[in-house]
C-alpha cells in the first residue's frame, strides 16, 4: 500500500512541478512581448509559485487522509508512545516486586 501512496504522491509533486514550469514559460513569452512588465511578471509567477506549493502541501494532506498513511507505516503518536514507556515502566515494577 505505501508504494501506491508514494507512487501518488510523486505523481501529484511531478504533476505541479509540469504546470510550474510551464506557467514560468507562459509569464516569460508575455513579458517578451510586451504584454505585461518583467516586473509584473516575476510577481504574478511568484504569487503562482506559492499558490501551487499551497496546494502541494493540501494534496499531500488529503492523501495521507485517505489512505491512513499513519497506519500504512506503523507510525505512532507522541501520547501513544508515551502511553506504550509508561505501561512498559509498570510492567517493570511489577516484574521487580516479584
């Protein structure tokens, strides 16, 4: 299941990574022509730029929703790991009473 979701994953960054790059065409092919300021369009790629990594970080989130990324990795909590060394604690003093 984790190669699916990284296969997805990369998919989505490759994807953006395209339209990034083409979106840094266009701006550049405008800005020769003299239909918008270099200035003007160096602002609208940045602003573009952040735009997509905003939803890089989103789809990213989503996937990891819906596909339980936590659990598909074995991943844990910081409060169920710190449930799991204070169980482990008890068990120790247990096993040292005997």
């Amino acid at each position: 299941m984790f190669a699916v979701v990284e296969r997805l994953a990369l998919a989505g960054i490759g994807a953006l990574a395209v339209i990034t790059e083409r979106t840094d065409n266009m701006i550049r092919e405008l800005a020769q022509k003299g239909e918008t300021k270099r200035e003007e369009a160096r602002h609208l790629f940045r602003e573009l730029a952040a735009k997509g990594e905003q939803k890089k970080a989103e789809f990213l989130c989503r996937l990891c929703q819906k596909t339980n990324l936590k659990e598909a990795l074995s991943l844990v909590t910081r409060e169920e790991l710190e449930e799991l060394k204070e169980r482990i604690a008890r068990l120790e003093e247990q096993l040292a009473q005997k």
